[in-house]
C-alpha cells in the first residue's frame, strides 16, 4: 500500500512539474516574440538580440535548474573576469562577467547586472520553484547555518562600511565574489542529487583545463613567441589555481582509478602542467603541491592497502625533486628554472621576486594595522585601507590595489573584524571536519574521492588567497562554493 501512494505521488509531482515547465516555456516564447516585435516598432538597440537566445537558455533551465549549475561553473573554468587583450584573445572577450552596462560588454547604460548575476537568479528561482512545486523537503546539511553566519558578518561589513561613509558602487567589488560563492553553494546543496552530476562536473573540469592549457601553450609560444615583455603571465592570474586542479584529478585517478581514460588524461597532463609554468605565478605551483599532499596524507590515512606505495612514490618524488633542485639551483631560465622558482624566491629571490616580496610585506603590515584601528568590526567595505608603510608599483596597474589586497585573508578580519574572522574558519573548520567524517564514513568510493578533491581544492585556496586576491576573486569563489557545496552534500549523494 505504501509503495503504490509514493508512486501515485511521484506520478503527480512529475505532471506538475511537465505542467508548469511547458506554461513557463509558452510564456518565454510570447516575451520573446513581444520583444520582436518591439526591436521592429519602436527601433530598440540593437543589443537587444540577446535577449533571444536568453529567453530560450532559461527555458532550458527552468526544466532542469541543475543545467544553469553547469554552465556558471563551465563559465568560471573558462572564462576570464576581465579581457586580456592578447592578439589572440578569444574566451576572455566575452563579458560574462562584466555588467551590462560596461563598454566592453553590450554597453546598455543603466543595467549594472552581469550575465553570470542574471544566470544565478534564474537557477535559485527554478530550484526553490521545483521544491515548492513538488513540496520536498528543502535540502541544507550541516554547512549550511555556517555558511549564513558568514554571510551575516559580510553584510554587518558592509552596513559598517557604509556608516563610516564607504562608496557603495567600490563596496560591490568586494560583496559581489562573496555573493557569487554563497549563490553556488545554495545552487550545489539544493541541486546536487546524483552521483552522475558529479561526473558531468568533472568532465567539464577536465575539458576546460585542457582547452585553457591549450591556449595558454599557444599564446606562450606561438603568439608571443617566448617573448613577454613587461607582461607577467599569458593567462590571468587564478588560472594558475584552476589548471592545478586538472592535475589533482590526475593524482586521485592514479590512486584509486587506473581506467583507460586516465591514460588518455596522462597524455594530455604536460599541456596543463606546462601551461602553469609559463604563467610564472609562483602560488600556483605552491597551491598545487599543497593539493598533492592533502590528496596523498588523506590516502595514506583512510587507505591502509595504499600506504606503502604511497610510502615509497612520496620517497621517489622527494628525493628526485631535491636533485632537480639541487642540479638547476642556478638555472636563471627556461621551464625547470621556473618550477624551482617558489622555493628559491624565499632564498634567493631575483629583482622581480625580491620587489614582490616586498610588497607583500608592507601590505601585510598595514592590513594589520589597519585592523588594529577597529578589531571588533573592521573598517567596513567601500573605502581603502589604511597605508601606514609605502606599497609602490602597483596603482598605475590596478585602481583597486587598496581596496582588495594581495593577502585575501587577511582581507577578512580587516573589513570585518574578529567577527567575520571567526566565522569564516568556523565555516571553514566546519567544512574540513565535515569532509574528514564522509570520507572515513561513506562507502561510496567515487563520493569519497570528490569530497578529497574538494578539501584539496579548499587548501589550495586558502594557501592562494595567503598572496593573491582568490578569496575576492569571481571565479574563484564559485569553485570555493561548489566544493563546500559538494562537501555539504557527500551523504545525500553517496545514498543515491
């Protein structure tokens, strides 16, 4: 008797819900034909035409909102915050990430929205819609009041700021990353409900990496010619960050899955590897050798069958990385000189590292002095932090080099006092003890090697953003939320 009432009501939430996809669908085509006919009668800009194939993309998501999920973090893999403007410039031209109302994107004066922004709404609206259409139980998990207090102490910074007479339009600099991450973690926890989406992430992780590594190998050596000038890097600077996930999947698959495909992905790992070389950021080579470690510590622990080939792999790669350090200590160019350059720039640091160093330092030191002046709430958002020590070399390239520093996390308890200190490595400290008790609990081996993926990709973050602007960085903090998202989600999916 129980089996046939869940069946009949499966039946009548999947009629509602063809029901109301097919009047929302016949309600986009009448929008779309209305703006037609509008564009032809009243002469509109011309700009407008995109507004055709945005009508018939969110009838495409309103059906399955996880597709909208997808593609924001296709959009985040591959698609550069602003363009570079290299002569071969192609995924970083198009203004996914730039209001409507921006020169460089479709110039409509007024729409300070971007096309990522409006992306998010529609997929939050379709995935509240369908639960409140089939009357589920809302999903949240553990992360998620972690996740709210955060956000909490982000928007006391911002009425903070505000009181002390911050710049609301410089103010959404910093808030829109912060809402960005929490928009992908609510779409992750809401969304997420089978293992295959799982693999579609990954494939979509996998493909960008690749085409990314593609470009930046091209641009490097075709287009520049091994030549780049004054210009520091051949890809912005995340992109370091988000090739080196390619290689940790690499790692995971050597452990756990030795598959036909990995051979496939083995042959294509040089790409990826060469291309965060030549993009000469030093954190992106730190970042992914902390992801290595976290993936082989938390193998070694919760595999015993593994320990001892990661015993004697771990010996191997130690001891060949000393002699290749050793050996080119005084190579000044060329790949492996690149490679052994984070180490090296703590020692012995060229003119351009030694500068950077600097910089570092005097930033560092006036964020904690700025903080000192308000440790309970921070300065707010929307005016500069205080300069106490010069920082010089970078205003002319960046307008907002005292606004969002290099040194993101401390970023935190300087606009946001001990308040959003603390909460933020309390969600942080939530989402690793969380992810420590999937993987040693579940038995699902795929769900527990993406949560080992994503506590991977967390360290890696979080060593980043120590020097690099990650934790207000778009792109980023989408992936940032869809790992914590992930991670709130391991025992629903491994149940699946």
């Amino acid at each position: 008797m129980a089996t046939s009432v869940e069946t009949s009501r499966a039946q009548h939430v999947a009629w509602r819900l063809e029901r109301a996809s097919w009047v929302i669908f016949i309600v986009i085509l009448a929008l779309t034909a209305a703006t037609s006919l509008a564009m032809v009668l009243l002469i509109l800009p011309s700009a407008l035409v995109f507004v055709f194939p945005l009508f018939f993309v969110a009838a495409w998501i309103v059906q399955s909102p996880v597709r909208g999920l997808y593609l924001l973090v296709a959009a985040a893999l591959l698609i550069p915050v602003q363009p570079l403007l290299f002569p071969d410039s192609t995924l970083d031209r198009i203004p996914f990430f730039l209001n409507l109302s921006d020169s460089q994107s479709l110039n409509l004066p007024g729409l300070g929205i971007t096309p990522a922004e409006i992306l998010m709404v529609l997929v939050l609206v379709g995935s509240l819609g369908g639960v409140a259409l089939t009357r589920e139980k809302l999903a949240v998990g553990r992360l998620m009041i972690p996740y709210l207090v955060f956000a909490v102490a982000i928007l006391v910074g911002e009425l903070n700021g505000l009181v002390r007479g911050g710049d609301f339009k410089l103010s959404l600099w910093e808030l829109r990353p912060q809402v960005y991450g929490l928009a992908i973690f609510l779409m992750a926890t809401f969304l997420l409900r089978q293992r295959s989406q799982l693999k579609v992430l990954l494939a979509l992780l996998l493909v960008s990496e690749v085409v990314k590594g593609t470009i930046s190998l091209y641009r490097y050596y075709i287009t520049m010619g091994r030549q780049l000038g004054a210009i520091e890097s051949v890809q912005s600077h995340e992109e370091s960050y988000l090739l080196a996930l390619f290689l940790v999947v690499i790692v995971i698959g050597l452990v756990w899955f030795r598959k036909p495909l990995l051979g496939l992905l083995i042959l294509v790992t040089p790409i990826v590897f060469t291309a965060i070389v030549v993009n000469h950021r030093r954190i992106g080579l730190v970042a992914l050798g902390v992801e290595v470690l976290t993936v082989v510590a938390l193998a070694y622990i919760i595999e015993p069958r593994f320990r001892r080939h990661l015993a004697v792999a771990a010996g191997v790669a130690g001891a060949v990385g000393l002699v290749v350090l050793v050996t080119f200590w005084n190579q000044q160019s060329g790949a492996i000189a690149e490679m052994i350059r984070p180490v090296k720039s703590l020692i012995d640091p060229n003119a351009r590292d030694l500068a950077s160093n600097l910089y570092r330092v005097a930033e560092t030191a006036n964020l904690k002095a700025t903080y000192r002046t308000s440790p309970l709430f921070g300065i707010g958002f929307g005016h500069p932090y205080y300069i106490f020590y010069p920082q010089n070399g970078v205003a002319s390239i960046d307008p907002l080099w005292n606004i969002i520093p290099h040194n993101s996390l401390l970023w935190i308890p300087m606009r946001m006092g001990i308040i959003g200190l603390i909460s933020f490595w309390c969600l942080i400290s939530m989402a690793i003890i969380e992810g420590i008790w999937a993987i040693k609990t579940l038995w699902d081996t795929f769900v527990r090697v993406a949560v080992i993926f994503a506590l991977a990709a967390i360290f890696g973050e979080l060593v980043s953003a120590y020097v690099d602007v990650d934790l207000e960085n778009y792109r980023n903090l989408i992936i940032l939320g869809l790992m914590l998202g992930l991670i709130n989600r391991a025992p629903s999916l491994a149940r699946e």
